[in-house]
C-alpha cells in the first residue's frame, strides 16, 4: 500500500470520529450557582490564596462583575484555575448582596516548595531513584520549577522550569535540559545524551493553541555505527512548530471534548529529517464518570535511517506506550521503522474522583481510575514495509493512580493477538507519553 493511501485512511478515520458528538459535559459541578443564573453578578472574591497572586487567578476567570451570572462560563472558570496545577481544590460559592450575587472563590493550595523522594522508569531500564525539588507555585506567580537527580537503571541530571503566562495575551515559555546516561537496550549501546530546549507558546482564543521550539540535542554511543558522525556523537538541532485545539473540560481527568495537534519538528546538525506528526485525542463521555478515549497517531519521517535520520530515532513497536500487549525489548528488536501508525482506545471510569486530601495549610488532590483498553499499530520505514505482517493489536486492562506532578500512574495487564500476557507500568497519560522522548 502506498503512503499516500495510508494518509487518506488515516484522514478517513479522522473525519470519521469528527462525526461524533462533539457535545460537552463539564467535570464541575455548579448547581450550587442555578439559582442564582442571569442575576447580577455584583462582585467576585477569593479566599485561601495565601502565596497565588490575585492577578495570577483573576486572568483566568472569563465571569466578569456588573455581567448575568453564567454557571456555565463558572465552571470553565474553575477548569482553568485548575490546570494551572497549583491547587488542591477550587471551589466557588455564590451569597446574595444588595446590589446582586457576591461569587467567591476558594482555594486550598498545593506545596509552594516541595523535596520529594524522586523516582523515574522506563521500560529499558526500569527503575532509577535519587532526590528532587520541585516549585508548582514558583513565587506565587504560575510559575513551574522543578530539578531532580537519579541514579539506577538510569543517571540523569534534569531541570524544567515554565510560566504559563509570561506576558501579554497568554505567552508561555518552558525551559527543558538534561543529561542522561544509559543503556539502550534495543540496539544494545551505551548512550550519553544532554539536551537543553526552548519553547515559546501562545494561545489563539479559548481553545486554540500555537508554540515553537528551538534547542540542541548530544547523543554519544560507545558502540560504532550507531551515530551518524564517525566521532561516536551526534550533535543536533532541535526545531520546531505546533498548533493545536483543546476543549478538554478537564486537562487532568478528561471526560469530554477533543485535544488535537499538528507538528512539525526538524532535526539538523549532524542529522537532516523532518517529522510530521498528526495527533488526535477525543474523549467522549458515556455517562457520569464513564469515558471512552480515542486516539489516532501518525507520524512521518523524511531521510534514510543511517543517514540523515539516526537509527536510535527509529519507531519501536510494543510496550506500555505503544501496544500493551507485546513487550517492547522483544517486538522493538523486531518490528521498527522512521514512520509509525497508531491507534488506541480505552473505556475508562473514574473510581474514586479526584479529591483534595489537607495537611495543615496545604492540599493534594489524588484519585484512581479503571480501564479497558485496546491497540492497534505498525511501523515501517520503506513503502512496500507498510502492512498486516508488521501490524500489532493488543488489548487489556489496567488501574490509573492519578497523582500530582506526573498526573497519572499506571499499572496495566496487557494481552497480544496470540494470547501472551504482558505487565505494563508507565507514567502520564499512554496519549501523552507515547510522544515522550525516553531519558
């Protein structure tokens, strides 16, 4: 089957979940604000937000005094303070005044300075532990830092800092480096990596988002023919641009809504390939509590793998990320490839809801989930490579420990088409790190 085919399939199955329903249902219970819809909402007031910046809450809340009070645009008020991840709980009460409806805010905030027992994993290496120091709420300004070392499976040296908002209408910046030391055990060689990326975003509207990226990416190997530069170190460029629409009503606990994303990200230097990638996620509510996720992937590289595209930035198929039901140091070996096509469900019911549990002054939210899920997906590198013989389906279930920072942990039982049982462990969302880089 010819590329071009397999683009207008994929176009094909996206315009078919475009025939959905694309219907809402907020994760924000506001009846508490029914009573008091259309009347005059006189003044807004926050309490509890003993390090947060006013400014840092009240750019996030659409409802404006002197306007009819909207439960609706509340709730989507109360989602935005909430994907800021700083905290705990956000509630909003309504009193009735003389001149119309007083809405107050109330916050429970996360740690504003938080060393924590740092641990990381991946399905190469496994397990790597050492310390960590993070700031959800640098400054009370939004403002994310956070700085880890471990050593294990993995030694790695990584620093993130970002600020949702750095200026005007909603510029955002995040700042990524890190070094990293391991063993890649699909090629089987010793890696070294730093990397250090910048990336500059901006919000088109409610649901529109745009952003680039600029950076430098090492990569040393200990082996012979795994760089491109004879060296043994392949130095690299980092360029990149993405645009994206996301009406999730929750980014933590997606229950509704679409986050879709293009992007197109070049690597230079030593290498010389472009990516395209095309990555669509519909979440779509059943009942009360009750998700069905859907998410199609492709991604196209340009160059010859040992050429312009390095082997170590070749798809591998299977594993937690990819499909569950195959282990990826023994599909990887044998099915990889420049190009991939994904696609994966899961039917997902929130057990036990996100809740904010008090210590003192301060406040965490956690909850769990449980999923059904299935995969389907191929890689390959050359046209006549792309069929049924290289293509994967996989299916199982699994528990979703949502917690802060990583947003979720997840423990699934995985099962092949040919009836093998696979234990999956991973961090954040499969949706989300399926497109992680590993380090």
């Amino acid at each position: 089957m010819q590329v071009a085919s397999m683009t207008r399939s994929c176009a094909t199955l996206i315009a078919f979940l475009l025939l959905l329903t694309c219907a809402t249902a907020s994760a924000v219970d506001v009846t508490n604000l029914e009573p008091y819809r259309g009347q005059n909402l006189a003044r807004i007031e926050l309490q509890g937000n003993r390090i947060t910046h006013d400014y840092v809450i009240t750019r996030e809340v659409w409802s404006e005094e002197g306007t009819p009070l909207d439960p609706e645009l509340v709730a989507e008020d109360i989602i935005r303070l909430e994907n800021l991840a700083i905290f705990g709980s956000v509630i909003a009460t309504p009193t009735a005044g003389p001149d119309g409806v007083i809405l107050n805010f109330e916050f429970t905030e996360m740690p504003s300075l938080l060393p924590y027992p740092a641990v990381s994993w991946n399905e190469q290496n496994g397990f790597s532990a050492g310390v960590g120091l993070s700031s959800p709420n640098f400054l009370g300004r939004g403002m994310t830092l956070s700085a880890k070392a471990v050593f294990g499976g993995t030694t790695n040296y990584f620093f993130r800092g970002s600020n949702p908002w750095i200026a005007g209408d909603h510029f955002s910046m995040d700042l990524l480096a890190y070094h990293s030391e391991r063993d890649n055990t699909l090629l089987e060689y010793g890696e070294t990596s730093d990397r250090v990326e910048l990336t500059l975003g901006y919000y088109i509207g409610r649901h529109g988002r745009m952003s680039g990226n600029i950076g430098y990416w090492g990569l040393a190997s200990n082996v012979d023919g795994i760089t491109l530069n004879a060296s043994g170190r392949d130095n690299m460029l980092l360029l990149g641009t993405r645009i994206g629409f996301d009406n999730r009503d929750s980014w933590r606990v997606p229950h509704s809504g679409w986050d879709c994303e293009i992007v197109s990200s070049y690597l230079g230097g030593t290498a010389d390939s472009q990516t395209t990638s095309l990555d669509v996620r519909r979440y779509h509510p059943i009942r009360d509590r009750h998700t069905l996720a859907l998410g199609p992937l492709i991604s196209i590289q340009s160059g010859e793998v040992g050429k312009e595209l390095p082997v170590y930035q070749q798809y591998f198929l299977g594993g937690s990320n990819s499909v569950r039901g195959f282990k990826l140091e023994e599909l990887g070996k044998e099915i990889m490839g420049r190009n991939r096509l994904l696609f994966s469900t899961e039917y997902r019911w929130l057990a036990f809801p996100v809740r904010p549990f008090h210590l003192m002054n301060w406040s965490v939210a956690v909850g769990a989930e449980l999923a059904a899920f299935a995969d389907v997906g191929t890689v390959w590198s050359d046209r006549e490579e792309f069929g049924l013989d290289r293509t994967r389906f996989g299916y199982g279930a699994g528990l979703r420990l949502l917690v802060p920072m990583v947003d979720m942990v997840r423990l699934d039982v995985g099962v092949s088409e040919f009836g093998d049982v696979v234990f999956n462990f991973g961090v954040w969302s499969m949706f989300e790190a399926r497109s992680l880089p590993v380090y």
